[in-house]
C-alpha cells in the first residue's frame, strides 16, 4: 500500500483568543429584482440559434454509450460516428422532466443544501495543481495542503460546499490520488462533497464512499442526491470521453451534474457576446439532453456563458465587463429554461492582491445580482485556476459574508422605524446610548475578520500588516481553531478498509 502523508492531530479550538468572527451557517437567499441584459425577445433568438445548431450542425460525443442512447431517442448520428444531430422535440421533452430545484444532503443532514430557487451556496476552490500561502511560497500541492482547504471549508460557515480537490495532491500517485482525497473529504467535513468526472470506476469509487459515509449503499444514494460534478464540453461542438461517460453515470445515479461548457469568446466561441452564448447555450441544452434520456428528473445546473480572451496573450479574460455580463446573460437563459444557475469568481492575478480581488469581486457581484444558485470557486482561486491560496481563501470568505449580509432583507415595520427613540433623541443628539443600540450593537452590522478601522497609528503600532498579511494570520487561526465533525469509529475503518483493498487493485486510471 502507498504510503500516504501522516494525518494532523485533531485541531482545538478551545484556546482562548482564537474565536474567528463569522456569520451562523445557513444559505443566503434573494429578496430582490435580478439583472437581466437581453429582452424577452433576444432570448427566444438566442434559444432558437442555439435548437438551430443542434439540429443543423450538431454536437460530437466521444463515448459510445452516449451516441447509442442518442440514437434510440431517434437522433441523427453522422457517418463518423460521434457527431449527434438533436431534434429540437427531443430537446423539448427533455426540458419538462429536468428539475428545477435539487437538495443535496451529506453525511451531516444538518448541512444540506438547496440548489436552485431563490437560494445560493457558495463552494470552495477546485481543481489547482499548486497551492501558496506568504510563508511557504508557491509550490505543488500535497495530500495535506488538500486537508487544510478542507479543513477551512469546513471551518468557516459561509461556505457550504466542499469541492473535490481544492489543491491537487501531487505526492499520491494519480491512480489512487482520488481515493486518499475523498477519504479526507469525508473524514475531515461533513459538507456535501465533490466528485470528479475522470472515468466511470473514479466515479463509482466516490459513490461508493460518500454511500458508505452516509451508511447506505450506492442503490441508496441514488434516492437521495448527496454530491454534485462539473461537466465541461470540448468547446466548440463536443464532449470527450470521460465528460460524456461521466454525465451518463451521475445521471443514472441522480447526482447533480453542473453543465459548463468551455467557452471563450474568441477562440473556441464565435467573438461576438450574443454568439458565444448561444453556442453555450447548445452545448448545455445538449449534455442536459444526454441526462434526461439517462434518467428523466436527473438533476442538472446550468452554466451556459461564455469568458472571452485576452485578444494579446490568449488567455481567458477572468473577471473581465464580458465575462460578468455574459454570466448575467447565462443566468437569465437558465431561469428560462427552469435550471438551477451555476457561476465562478474568478481572477487570473498571479497573487492575492488588488487585482484578485477586483476581478473576484466583479464575478461575484455578477453572480448574485443575476441570481446564481450555486458559486463556485468561491474561495481560494488564484492565478487563473493553476494555483489555491490560503490567504485569497480568507480574503474570500471575507467577500462572502459581507454579500450574505447585503443579501438581508431589511425589516420595515413600527419597531424598525424607531419612531420614539428619534423622538427621545431629538434634534443634535446622539443613538450611541439608546436601549435599542445597546442592546443590538453586537449584531446590528457586520463584523470583518480581514478589514480593518484602526487609524495609522494604531495600524503601524501592530506591525503595518496590510490585508494580504492580515488574511494569513486569520487562516493559522482557522487552522488551530478548526475541529475534526464526529464520524462513527466502524464508518472511518470501512472507508480505509476500502480505500486499501481499491489501492491494492491498482486504483483507477483517467479515462482517455
């Protein structure tokens, strides 16, 4: 058996002075008109080019199964094969079984989420093969770099979802490096989990455990959505082997598919915004299909906009006036067609500076006043997705809270207005001694855990720390005060016992 990095001891959090401030758990939900760009009229265009394409020129699928299922709905497949032309009844039907909402429940019942609606849920980092912090410097990710972003998703309330490999862990071999990174998911929270889309007995593997954390089977879990995917397409016009293979087996298994196909405007979209969504909009209506013919009511979100690049250098232009507008466009496509809506922050800053956070903060401002149900990426991402930071991680939650907060509905009512205290007050006097502030100054406004008011004095005084520096400090401080959530003794044996006999086998390649 590999030998994988030694576990950390169990983290306390009983030691005085490390209380970190943060909002209660529980998801933010909209109370206010949305943004949306395109007319009621642009949006039948955009749905009808988009019906057009996938009639006319098609969607390519490099898996075998997926063409099959295809053609028993009485698609037209071309003669190489692959390529599917989609009727747009086809389509249609598939529009009226797809939910619009979906709850996936953990191993903890109390940290269930509500995908679509008038919900949202934020999920950490996904994805990077390097990690960084100001102390250790950039540098590959490794098993236990992996556990801490665990360990801060599960630490900080405002984010609800763990997503499967916040930092790769480059010191497991490949074969198995799925299986020690859902071990520690499952071990380390007890948020709904992620499950990657590298190959059919990758995914199966991550069934079986997230089952087995759950104490059912994978029969089970199918009657109970417990964990959710990304799916890309190869844009423009295909989805590769282990995309198309895993949107059949998360479809057969009822777990939430996030369709996302890859699109930059300019280079793999058409350059044109109005374009490029609706080639997304194929792409998605597509892969939506593929799942509805699986298992009608499979759970889907859509995330059908288009980033556009950098016309210089070529790459994806993160947090870009395009990138947002088109998420607000994707959005309003969504609720048109029902569909939970799935979005990013993202930032293509190579450190955790200004510019991450404009760029993050721009995205997820986008998302929210569109709507978006899910947000992912919304804690950690740096450099362009190569690389998760532990300081833009708190930096992050930073951002998350104080939307949650905007995202209040304010009370209007006799007690609210405060009538009487004005009144006592009167004219040039001050509320900082009134009953009702003493007794709601707590609480009454938000409480940062990066910013700070200090004059200069005081901030030089206590080192000149700007809020990159300050961010490290709070994410030592989550990392001390995190506790490990309880996991049955029996369950924690089973799921290394499995992890052990899969390694034994030989893990599980990536499908090519």
């Amino acid at each position: 058996m590999t030998e994988a990095p030694a576990r950390s001891k169990r983290r306390s959090s009983n030691k005085r002075g490390q209380i970190i401030p943060q909002l209660p758990w529980g998801q933010p939900r909209y109370h206010f008109p949305l943004v949306e760009p395109l007319t009621h009229e642009d949006v039948l265009k955009t749905h009808d080019n988009a019906l057009r394409v996938l009639e006319e020129i098609g969607i390519r699928f490099q898996d075998e199964d997926a063409v099959a299922i295809f053609a028993k709905a009485g698609c037209i497949i071309g003669e190489d094969g692959m390529t599917v032309r989609i009727g747009r009844d086809v389509v249609e039907q598939a529009l009226k079984t797809v939910k619009s909402e979906v709850v996936l429940t953990p191993r903890n019942r109390e940290r269930a989420v509500t995908i679509g609606g008038n919900h949202v849920a934020f999920a950490s980092v996904l994805g990077p093969p390097y990690c960084s912090d100001i102390e250790k410097g950039r540098r590959q990710g490794t098993l236990e770099d992996y556990s801490n972003f665990v360990r801060l998703g599960q630490y900080f309330n405002v984010i609800h979802m763990i997503s499967g490999a916040p930092v790769e862990a480059m010191d497991i071999p490949l074969e198995t490096r799925h299986l020690y990174g859902t071990l520690r998911t499952l071990e380390l929270s007890d948020k709904v989990p992620f499950v990657f889309c590298q190959g059919r007995q990758r995914i199966h593997d991550a069934l079986d455990m997230i089952a087995m954390a759950k104490g059912m089977d994978r029969n089970g879990l199918m009657e109970e959505p417990s964990t959710f995917t990304i799916i890309n397409s190869n844009s423009p016009l295909q989805y590769d082997k282990p995309m198309a293979g895993g949107l059949i087996e998360m479809a057969k298994h009822n777990q939430l598919s996030m369709i996302t196909p890859f699109s930059l405007a300019g280079a793999s979209h058409p350059i044109s915004l109005g374009a490029a969504n609706s080639l997304a909009v194929a792409e998605m209506l597509a892969a939506l299909t593929l799942t509805q013919l699986v298992r009608p009511g499979a759970p889907v979100a859509s995330a059908a906009y288009t980033m556009n690049v950098n016309m210089q250098t070529g790459s994806p232009g993160f947090g870009s006036p395009e990138t947002n507008k088109s998420l607000q466009i994707g959005s309003q496509m969504a609720r048109f067609y029902g569909l939970p809506i799935r979005s990013s922050t993202f930032t293509s800053s190579p450190a955790p500076d200004a510019q991450a956070i404009y760029e993050s903060l721009g995205m997820l401002w986008a998302s929210i006043t569109s709507g978006s149900n899910l947000i992912m990426h919304a804690a950690g991402w740096l450099e362009g997705g190569l690389r998760s930071s532990f300081e833009k991680f708190v930096l992050d939650v930073e951002m998350l809270q104080m939307m949650v907060k905007y995202l209040e509905p304010v009370a209007v009512n006799d007690t609210t207005l405060a009538f009487e205290e004005i009144k006592a007050v009167g004219h040039g006097g001050h509320f900082f001694d009134t009953e009702n502030t003493i007794n709601n100054y707590n609480t009454a406004f938000y409480e940062p855990i990066v910013a700070t008011a200090k004059n200069f004095g005081q901030w030089e005084e206590d080192g000149s720390l700007d809020a990159t520096q300050r961010a490290h400090l709070v994410y030592k401080k989550a990392l001390d005060a995190y506790q490990q959530p309880q996991l049955d003794a029996s369950t924690s044996e089973a799921l290394e016992a499995f992890v052990k006999r899969r390694e034994d086998q030989g893990g599980a390649p990536i499908d090519l």
